[in-house]
C-alpha cells in the first residue's frame, strides 16, 4: 500500500482528499502545515504529497525546498487560481504537478496514479539481469541510463527528479525529433494536456542542470513555435 501525504491548512479539503484516495486503497497521512509535514517525511516512508502553497508556519513553497534536498518523491500542488506566481515557483524549485482548487476527484486521482506510477518505476531496483542488459542512450556528454535511472554529464551525476528523466528519456530516445509542448505532457503525464505549461517549466530545469549555458543550449533546443528536440 502507496502512502500519501496530504498537506493543507483547511481540515475540510484534507478531510475530503482522505476520502478520495482511501477509497483507491491509499495510506493517507495528513498535516496542517509545512512543519507538520516535514515531520511525518522524516518519519514514514512517504510516496507521493500533495502540499498546498499557502500555510501557516511554513508554507508549501519551502517545505518542499527542504523535501527536494533529500528525496526526489513526487510532490503535487493544491494551488488557488489567484496563485499562479506562486504556482510556477514552486515548479521551478522541485514540484512535479500542480492541481487547481477547486479540482475534480476524479483529476485528482489521475495525477496521484500516474504520478505513483512514475515513481515506483524510477526506483524500482533492477536484477541483475536488467543492470546487465545495454540500456544506455548516449548523445555528445549527455548519458542516460534507463535501468539505474541515472544521468551522466561529461562523467559527472546529475541529479534529476522522475519527471526529469522521464522528459529526457522521450527526447534522447527520439533524437532530433521535434515534440510539442503536448505530446510530451501527454507522454509523460499519459493523460490528456491539462496543464503543459508545465513542460516548459521542467524543461527549463532540465537545461540548468545539462547545459553548460541554459541560454544558448547545445542539447535540448526549442524549434520555435512547434516545441522542442534533443540532439
């Protein structure tokens, strides 16, 4: 059983969150702010969080700064619709998806699902078998493995959140083939663009940490008004 965190300083919409994910046979944890929340991290063996920005104490926003600097576990924003500023941020400092309040149940478990499954298949430990096959793709300094789910620049280990890799993975596996904004939401996400601004916020990350020069990229290049290739 998935254990998910459930961060908001409304009682009513934890309450109500608890409900919906229980009822897809989740462990739900829940806490009241930020503080409350880095407490039952270092605790439990969480899986996925779905933290509010706005709280009392310690918001969502520097929670998941300190989150991010020990654990790449999916983290999912409940942000108000007057919290777009605050929305982007949050993905630029380490968040995965961002859901708008008030959000429909049934989009809410999609994101939770579909990011759980991410998850697991990034840590999932590989056999021996697997750590044998050839499972590498390599473009210029750019190294990715699909079995250890590591990134390699130039010899060096980059580290990558599950959306990252899987963002890198689509692009390194087709090379110089040119990807909408929404094709590679929809086969990251494997689910229909709710929200592909989002894209450009990973890839944008992305770039920072391969990129000698994220300004002038040598990899992961935009093709203007169609998307964006690697190669």
């Amino acid at each position: 059983m998935y254990n998910i965190l459930v961060v908001d300083d409304e009682k009513e919409i934890t309450d109500a969150v608890e409900v919906y994910l229980r009822n897809q046979n989740y462990n739900v944890f829940k806490a009241y702010n930020g503080q409350e929340a880095l407490g039952i991290f270092e605790k439990e063996e969480i899986h996925l969080i779905l933290m509010d920005i706005m709280m009392p104490i310690l918001d969502g926003i520097n929670a998941t700064i300190k989150i991010r600097e020990k654990s790449a576990v999916p983290v999912i924003f409940l942000s108000a619709k007057s919290e777009d500023m605050d929305k982007i941020l949050g993905l630029n400092i380490g968040a995965d998806d961002y859901i708008t309040k008030p959000f429909n149940p049934l989009e809410l478990l999609a994101r939770v699902n579909s990011n759980i499954r991410r998850y697991t298949s990034y840590t999932k430990t590989p056999t021996t078998d697997q750590a044998d096959d050839n499972n590498v793709i390599k473009i210029g300094g750019v190294e990715l493995n699909d079995v250890t789910k590591e990134v390699m620049v130039d010899g060096n280990l980059v580290k990558v959140t599950p959306i990252e890799f899987k963002i890198l993975h689509l692009l390194m596996k087709n090379p110089n083939r040119v990807f909408s904004i929404e094709d590679i939401y929809e086969n990251v996400w494997n689910e229909p663009a709710y929200s592909p601004d989002t894209v450009t916020v990973h890839i944008r990350r992305i770039r920072q940490k391969i990129e000698i020069n994220p300004k002038e990229p040598k990899y992961l290049k935009v093709v203007w008004g169609i998307g964006y290739k690697f190669g």
